[in-house]
C-alpha cells in the first residue's frame, strides 16, 4: 500500500475502541497505507517500582493476543510483537530503528498528548523525532498545548493534531469496569471481550 507507514504503540491492557478509531483517523488523515499496533513489552514507565504511572500490567502474551484480535478485520490494521518479543525495556527508539534497518523510513509515530508530554522522560526523543513524524492525539489531561509540550521535549517541528473528536474511554475505564462486574460490550472488540471472559482477566480476585 501507498503512504507511510503509521506506528500506534502503547500498552494496550486492554485495546479499545478508542485506540482502534485513533488509529483509523489518522490513517485517513495522513494518508498511511497502514497502520501497526505495537504492544510494548515491559513498558518501563509503568512496571518499574519507581515508575511515575507505576501499576501491575497484564503479561505482554494476552495484551499481544487482543491487539491482533482488535485489529483483525480491517486490512489497513495488523498487530505487531517485536516489543513483546524483545527483551529487556521497551524503547521506542529501538522499534523505529528496527523499522528503518528494515527499509521502511517514512514512518509516523502516533502519540496520545499524554505521552507527548512524558517525551522528554523517554530514550533519545530527538532522535524520534528524527526517525518518524510525530503525530498527536489531543487528551483531555494533558497540561499545555500540542506546540508548548513539543518545545518542552525540545522537538525540532510542532505535531500535527490528530482530527478526532476526544473521547474519554480508556483502558484504566475498562479494568475498573470488569472488575466491578459492569458491561464493557461495544467498548471492545467483540472478540477481545471473548478473550478478556475466557482467560480471567481483569477481575476482581
């Protein structure tokens, strides 16, 4: 296909409706030819004892396993595993190396505002910035604007803005949600809410 090549990594524990319609917008928008989920591993920002978001992440087998099912039907989607599969901490730096190494060099990189504003805590931001165009998802939260956030990161351009409208669904909404035994029909794909009931998750134990 045509395009860039869009890159949506994050935790995905679990993937929604909210990443799969960021994901959509932004391909339509830019023009991507497609675009590629990618669960990280261990992501350090949130596992680490000190992590400034610390909490328990479900294992990266099962968050790797809804993404493909999330993205399943729609040809323009795939799930990737190669920050499942590395070890050590995921950096994001390393992915798109791994994609420049492999020939694809007109990448974008899709950021909730939320991450925008963590760049500067994250491996090598400038280099990034360098290695795709970032584009960014407004949330609601994120303190100061799409421009301010990227100076504060010392990035070399201002992001683009995802044209979406903002939606407050999000997977922390989800956990809390199951494991109070409330619905979350429609919020995920049909086929990851099978997966969550089959293997357990996210309940209240």
């Amino acid at each position: 296909m045509a395009g860039p090549l869009a890159l949506l990594g994050g935790t995905f524990d679990p993937p929604h409706v909210g990443h799969l319609f960021l994901a959509e917008c932004a391909r339509a928008q830019f023009a991507a030819g497609r675009v590629v989920l990618l669960p990280a591993g261990d992501p350090y920002r949130k596992t680490r004892a000190d992590a400034p978001f610390h909490r328990e992440v479900t294992l990266a087998r099962h968050r790797l396993a809804m993404t493909a099912l999330a993205a399943a039907g729609n040809p323009a989607l795939a799930a990737d595993g190669r920050e499942v599969h590395r070890s050590g901490p995921t950096y994001t730096v390393d992915t798109l190396e791994e994609f420049h190494a492999a020939g694809e060099r007109d990448l974008l990189l899709v950021l909730g505002s939320d991450a925008l504003a963590d760049l500067p805590n994250w491996r090598e931001p400038i280099r990034i910035a360098t290695l795709a165009r970032i584009v960014v998802a407004e949330k609601d939260g994120a303190e100061g604007t799409t421009a301010a956030l990227a100076r504060a990161a010392g990035l070399p351009y201002t992001p683009d803005v995802v044209d979406m409208p903002r939606l407050t669904i999000s997977s922390t909404v989800i956990r809390a949600r199951i494991a109070a035994g409330k619905p979350v029909r429609y919020l995920v794909a049909d086929a990851v809410l099978d997966y969550i009931e089959t293997h357990d998750l996210y309940r209240a134990h």
